[in-house]
C-alpha cells in the first residue's frame, strides 16, 4: 500500500508552489478589500487599483502624455483544450506553461500566467468602474515581477444597467446550455474562452475547447485601440505584493450583454453578491505614464548585451540569455537537492517521533542500586508490550521511508520526462530560430547562442523547462504543467 507523502507533517511539492504563490490566504470580498491586512494589502503605498482621471491629451501634469517605449507582445492562437477555474474569489484561464508566448517592455520579457475576470472593474476611469473587466497575468522570466495587461468591456450603447436575474436563470442547465451567439450586437470572441461551455460553480473546473478551424486570439486584448495608462502596483488580492506593473486599456471593448451578464452572474453569485473588485488605492507620488501597444518583437538592432530576450518561441536569443540560463541551472540544482534533503530530514524526525510516542520506555530509563556507585547502573525491566511497539514503530518507519524513496523515484522519471520533452521542443524552435536569423548580420552574437542552446550544449535539460515557463525548479514547472 502506497502511503502519502503529506502523512507526518511531510509537504508535497504542490503544496509548497501553493503556499509561494500565496493562493492560500483566506479572505472575501465583504469590504470590498478595505478590510484586509494579509501581506502587504494594508500598505497604501503602490497598491493597486487606481482610478484614471486623465486623457491623453490631459495627464496628471496637465500637459498631454509623451508617449513611452511601446508594449511588444506576441502571442500563438489557443487551438487546443484548457482550463476554466471558478476559485470562488475570480473566474481564471489556466494557461500556465503552454508555450503561447508574452510581452516584453522595457527590454524585460515576459511570459504569459493566465486571464482572469473582475466584476466590476477594479480600475475606473473619471471615478466610474466599467461592468467587466480582463486581467492578462504576466510572470518576469528573470524574477518574480509580473506584468498585467487589463482591458476592460462594456455593451453596445451608452448606458449598462444590469439584468435583474440570477447566475441560475441566466445560464441554464448545463445540458441545455448555449454559447453566447456571434450574432449578439458587441459579440467579442475573446470573452467566449470562458464561455464556451457552462462557467462551474465556486471551486469548480470545467474544460474549455479550442480547434485549428475555431481558434481563439489572445492578441485581441492587446491590440492598440487608444492606449494603454502604464504605472506600478499590485496584486489585486490578498498578498497584494507591490511586484507589478500595470497596462490598462483606457478604452472599453466592447461585448455583447448576454456576454457580460453570464460572467457577471457567475462572479456574483460566488461572492454572496459583492463582485471580486478591490476598491481604487491612492495614487500617492507615483508616476502614470502613457504606451502604445505593437504586435511582433523588437527590432534586433535594438537588442543590446542589457535586453532581457523576447519570448524563445518566436525571437532572438541575446548571448546574455544563454549565460543567463546556464547559471539558473545551478539554482534548480540546489533546489531539487535542498528538497531532497528537507524529506530525508522530516521522515527521520518523524519515524523517531512516533517510536518514542508508541513506546517512550522501550530503552528503560537508568535506575540507581542501593549500595552501588551512581556510576553503575542498572536498566529498568523493559515491558515485553513496549518491545513489540517499538517493532512496529520501526517496521513502519522502514515502511514509510521506502514508499517516500519509491515516490521521489518515480516523481523523478516523470520529470525526466517532462523536461525531455520540453527540451525537444524548445531544441526545435530555436534551430527555426537560427534558420530565420542567418540573413542577418547584425544578430550575429544572437544567432550564435540560439545555436548553441538549440544543439543542447549550453545548459541541462530542466533550464528548457524554467525558460519555457518561467518556473525556478522542475517541481514547482511539473506541478504548474499538471494544472495544481
């Protein structure tokens, strides 16, 4: 019989990415956020939201925006199945580890995490929110910094008033359910990624589908249509750590109202009818600027030695990024042996632990004879009932040390396996890569470290692994790839 890892005190490594992400702090949405403390939420700092009571042609200054260093983003089409998660606090898209691209700004890239909904919107614009709005999670491949793109929607029209109905009677059942139709006025196709099927209720998950004939287009939120307000903030939800920048859409999208109104319904049904919107912060010293977004990847020219690179898939990889990858290998070397370290240390403090509590007299405890010096002495009679616990406490601590042994084995292949393929993968697309760049002189240094990483001889197989999904250790990117 198998026995769990987490049996004793011991972690498994799914619990451990959870507690680092922080998806673990219980919080609601009573107070609309005022009332959180967890992690830095009580900070007023550089929290985030904040409101938006500016145009371009009118900024905090009240001189006209200047217009700063364009948002590059560059995405492949979603043409294969995905999560949809009702986490009870937000309506998410999974797409951790899939490979289909990211942004980069400020010679920092950045892959993509996942979509998540809000309702209403968290930022306003003139002090008013909008009735929906899309946060595209972004995690720095060279920290913990994230990048979010937020754009928000609203109907065709002047005015949202919300439907008077009920999650139940706006959806249906789930066998007679029907997609929101492309023949609704303001149908945005984007917004059906989560709507394809029937959203689950608080803690559910369903599958959302995706074909070659019926893709879906994540650049669709980035287009520039107007701008982005570009400034620096926070998490939205409990910690609230200030280690984002923020891109929001100064104009709404627009959707159709069944659209709004099913991811609205599902959202406020969850959270007793208080929406999943944290009230604005102050803007205190900080400074907002102004961007323009563009689809592609930045020019290579402008591709220094100081360039954090753009996505792998799909651009050139600067010297510095092999380099870069070569010492992070040395990082998941340590982590995976600290790891292994920590378990042999908790079962060996665990197995003593339940000997002693099984049978705290199996040794005798010493015993002073009348007459004799203290320094002979004679152990106490030993309870026959004692031995035979302690048996049974060291037969299961053999018990519980093969079956951990046999677990990191087997957890072992499976990441052989996974880092394997993941390799291939990412071996194939930069070998494209250096095939795309030859014609060019100027990436001469680029093109030479694609080669290099592309024929495997610039860094382990696990580095493909935290490249492909920004993942520090091939444990925390096994268990983001299995969705947990």
């Amino acid at each position: 019989m198998r026995l769990p890892i987490a049996i004793l005190g011991i972690v498994a490594p799914a619990a451990l990415l959870s507690r680092r992400s922080g998806n673990d702090f219980a919080f609601d949405y009573s107070k609309n956020g005022m009332d959180w403390v967890q992690g830095m939420c009580a900070s007023r700092e550089r929290q985030s939201p904040i409101d938006f009571p500016w145009t371009p042609e009118k900024g905090p200054d009240g001189q006209p925006f200047q217009p700063k260093a364009p948002l590059y983003f560059s995405y492949e089409d979603i043409r294969e199945n995905f999560d949809v998660l009702n986490s009870g606090h937000e309506i998410v898209v999974s797409l951790v580890g899939r490979g289909y691209g990211g942004v980069i700004y400020n010679r920092q890239s950045y892959d993509l995490q996942q979509l998540v909904v809000r309702a209403h919107s968290e930022h306003t614009f003139f002090g008013k929110s909008r009735p929906l709005e899309v946060q595209v999670v972004h995690q720095s491949t060279a920290g913990p910094a994230q990048l979010v793109v937020s754009t928000t929607f609203e109907p065709p029209g002047s005015a949202w008033t919300p439907a008077l109905t009920t999650m139940n009677s706006t959806m249906g059942a789930a066998d007679d359910y029907l997609p929101p139709s492309e023949d609704d006025a303001g149908f945005a196709g984007i917004l059906n990624i989560f709507l394809g099927s029937k959203l689950p209720g608080p803690a559910g998950r369903l599958t959302g589908y995706a074909t070659e004939l019926s893709p879906f287009r994540l650049s669709e939120l980035l287009e520039d249509n107007g701008g982005f307000f570009e400034y620096s903030g926070s998490m939205t939800a409990p910690p609230c750590a200030e280690i984002v920048t923020w891109m929001v859409r100064r104009t709404a999208l627009k959707a159709s109202a069944r659209q709004i109104q099913l991811l609205r319904d599902a959202i406020f049904s969850a959270t007793d009818g208080k929406g999943n919107s944290r009230l604005t912060m102050p803007l205190n010293n900080r400074i907002v600027g102004y961007v323009h977004s563009m689809e592609g990847i930045p020019p290579v020219g402008d591709l220094t030695e100081a360039t954090p690179a753009p996505i792998p898939s799909d651009a050139t990889l600067p010297k510095w990024r092999a380099e870069e990858w070569a010492a992070q290998s040395v990082m998941v070397s340590k982590d995976a042996l600290d790891y292994v370290k920590d378990l042999d240390q908790r079962l060996r403090a665990a197995a003593n632990a339940q000997a002693e509590a099984m049978a705290p007299d199996m040794f005798g405890t010493p015993k002073e004879v009348p007459g004799v010096s203290s320094a002979v002495t004679t152990p106490t009679p030993v309870n026959p009932t004692a031995v035979a616990l302690a048996k049974y406490a060291k037969m299961m601590e053999s018990g519980l040390r093969a079956a951990a042994k046999q677990t990191v084995l087997e957890t072992e292949e499976e990441l052989e396996k996974q880092v394997a393929h993941a390799a291939q993968v990412q071996a194939q697309k930069n070998i494209d890569v250096v095939k795309q760049q030859q014609a060019r002189p100027s990436a001469s240094d680029s093109v030479g470290a694609v080669s290099t990483m592309a024929m495997g001889g610039a860094a382990p197989v696990h580095v493909a692994i935290r490249g492909a999904t920004g993942y520090g250790s091939p444990v925390q990117a096994y268990y983001a790839a299995q969705g947990r």
